[in-house]
C-alpha cells in the first residue's frame, strides 16, 4: 500500500526519496488508436475545462508549486460533476503548463496558456478488466475502452501506471522494478547528423548510417516549401500531416539503431556513456549569418530522441547510462589529449601521437574515457591494495635482521 501511494505521489509532481538497494523502477508506454463515443469526448472536454481553470487560478494567484496550487484549485473544481482523482491529475497537468510557460517568459514575451485540445490523464481509478480498459465517470458508473492484443500482450505482467487518452489515441504507462547492473566497460555513443557512432573502452568502434533519415527530412522540407496558403490554419494543418509522416519515418530509422546499440550492450554487460548536449538549437538562429539550408539543417538533427530512447531502452534491461561534458571531445586527441587538427573527410591528425583517425571515432573514444570515471568498473584487486600489519609485539620491518 505504502508503494502505491508513492507511485501515485511521483505520477502527480510530488518528489520522494526511497532507498532501495541496486533497484529502480522504469517506465514504458504503448500507444494505440480508439473510437470515442459521445461519453468518452464529453469526459475529455470536461478535463480540459478543469485545466484551464487551474491554469487560470494559478496565474491569478501567481502560485509556482504543485502544492500551492492545489490548496488553492482543489476545493474550485467541485463544481464539476467528476470523481475526485481528475482533480489531482488535472491540478498536475496544470502546473506542467505554467512550469513551461514561466519558463518561455524568460526567454521572449509568450501568449497566455491556454489547453485547447480534448484530453485526459488518470493515475488512480485505472483497471483492466476482461480485456477493456475502465474508467470512472460518476459513482459506481463506469466508461470501458476496449485494448487491442498488441497492448494487452505489452503491459501483461507490469504494474500500470497511468493512462493519457485524446480523441483519437490512448496511451498506457506501465513500470517494473529492475535492478542496475555494475557495468564491466564503457560504450562511448557519439551523435551525429548523418551517423551515429559507437566506441567502447576496449577499443571496439562501430558506425550506424543515419544519412536516410537526413534525406527524408530534406525531401518533406523541399516539398512544405512549395506550399502557398493564404489561411493560417490551413496552413497549419497541411504542415502538420505532412510533419506527422516526416516524424514516423525518421522515428523508427532512428529506433532500429537504438535498439542494437543496447542489444550490444546487454549482451556485453556494458554500460553507456554519452554526452550531455545543451543549447544547441541557439547556435542556428536566424541572424547568426548561416544560410537557411544550412540552418534547416541543422535543426532538423534529432539528437535528443536519440538520447530518450537509448536511455529508456537501456533503463528498462537494467544497463547503466553516464552523461559527461560534451567539450572538447572531437578536438582533442582520445589518446594523449593532445590539440588534434582537422583534415578532410571528418579525419583529424594528432601532431603528438602522428595518428589519423576518424572524427566521430575519436570523440566515441573521448565520451567512453571520460564516462570511466564515474564507473567502477575495475575488479576489487584495483580498487584497494590491501595493507600488511605487523604484530604489535613483532619488530618492525627495519629491525628484521637476515639469518
């Protein structure tokens, strides 16, 4: 009971510290299509009312924290005729909102946020019951939202969290505790535009072609800019279809060479270091005097999915990931540390070690080598020398006199 409530604290914003020992829990979610019926889209627009009327009290209340604002939003939405679990997770998602939205203030001036999709999110009154997934309504009333086989063969044998549902897609979140294995190396993953490029502590280096997924990004860019639209939402609504097919594909392009890198891995009882890019997106601004292909570009590289889905996969088989600082590792030598030089075709020459070697190759060695010291992964002989006493009676090793 008491890790229930915990979990359900943690689905809703609260933080907690738990100490169990070489285990944590990590979470996944299966994502299907539904039919609505009027009941369930009455429901949906029912929490979206409640979010923007926890958004509305926290901007006017200047609230900044989950518990604020619920002592202050939770008795205003007993006006609306739902169980009470909605309001915990609609104060929740509230506060998400104005978290980003203080956010963007900091950066530029940003329009009042405002929920406009039909949603909804339930951490509590969630069962799966003869296949169906069941809902409350009011008291002892009940909505079920039939689950496909892929789902039910998915979250079978895992603990369900929480359910998410729009109009038209249900997602279901389920978790399992899974111990954290002490990794015997390290294996470097460098991200790149067009590869992505792994290296292990041992020496071991492999390259995974992403040059197809830079095509397609580049083939739906040249066809959105042929668009002419006059209305807005037109406009918008064309871009997004057409965004939705870009994402698909390059998404699983990009989950095929996730899943190996984890598989290779597991199956080596490594661990997986990988750097911890920040700020990228403020290098290709408009105005830093870049050409706009050049800029769409580069905006178009999906590092950080890469990242989410290495560490979730590598979370769920119990691997261990380590992020170290990003500088300097494609300048500098993974050898000697030297200064290296640029040369063509991405190779870089070390005047010291008079070695030419791939660009991405030597910062994978770079990330591995520096992930190694946040991992013990030498044997216990390595870690401590153990230490000779003598007796206290016996001489010392100075007084000891050779037959």
């Amino acid at each position: 009971m008491f890790k229930e409530v915990l979990s359900s604290l943690r689905l809703i914003g609260f933080k907690y510290l738990v100490n169990v020992p070489n285990s944590v829990q990590v979470i996944k979610s299966v994502i299907q299509r539904y039919e609505p019926t009027p009941d369930i889209l009455e429901l949906l627009e029912t929490f979206r009312q409640m979010v923007n009327d926890c958004v509305r009290i926290g901007l006017e209340e200047k609230t900044t924290s989950l518990k604020s604002l619920s002592l202050k939003a939770y008795h205003q939405l007993e006006r609306y005729n739902l169980p009470t679990c909605y309001r915990l997770t609609a104060i929740s998602k509230a506060t998400g909102i104005l978290r980003n939205y203080r956010k963007s203030l900091r950066k530029r001036p940003t329009k009042t946020p405002y929920c406009v999709k039909p949603m909804l999110t339930d951490c509590y009154a969630r069962r799966i019951i003869d296949g169906k997934l069941r809902l409350p309504v009011t008291a002892r009333n009940y909505i079920y939202i039939p689950l496909n086989k892929h789902t039910l063969s998915v979250t079978s044998g895992y603990t369900l969290r929480s359910v998410t549902l729009t109009t038209c897609t249900i997602s279901v979140c389920y978790s399992k505790e899974m111990a954290e294995t002490e990794p015997r190396g390290l294996i470097g993953v460098d991200r790149n535009l067009d590869n992505l490029t792994t290296a292990t502590n041992t020496g071991e280096t492999c390259r995974f072609d992403l040059s197809e997924a830079t095509r397609i990004k580049s083939v739906y860019r040249e066809v959105k800019s042929h668009f002419r639209r006059n209305d807005d939402r037109i406009r918008k609504h064309v871009y997004g279809k057409y965004g939705i097919k870009q994402r698909n594909r390059v998404k699983q392009i990009t989950h095929r060479t996730t899943k190996t890198v984890v598989e290779d891995a597991k199956v080596r009882g490594f661990g997986i270091a990988m750097e911890k890019l920040t700020g990228l997106r403020k290098l290709y601004r408009k105005g830093n005097g870049q050409g706009n292909d050049y800029r769409s570009r580069l905006n178009g590289w999906s590092f950080g999915e890469a990242q989410r889905q290495i560490e979730y996969k590598a979370k769920w088989e119990g691997i261990k990931v380590v992020y170290v600082q990003p500088g300097g590792t494609s300048s500098r030598c993974a050898v000697c540390g030297s200064k290296v030089l640029e040369s063509t075709d991405r190779m870089v020459y070390c005047p010291e070690c008079k070695v030419l070697v791939d660009r991405d190759v030597n910062a994978a060695r770079n990330i591995a080598e520096r992930g190694m010291r946040f991992v013990p992964v030498g044997g216990a002989g390595e870690a401590m020398v153990p230490v000779q006493r003598w007796p206290v009676d016996a001489p010392q090793p100075s007084q000891v006199i050779n037959p």
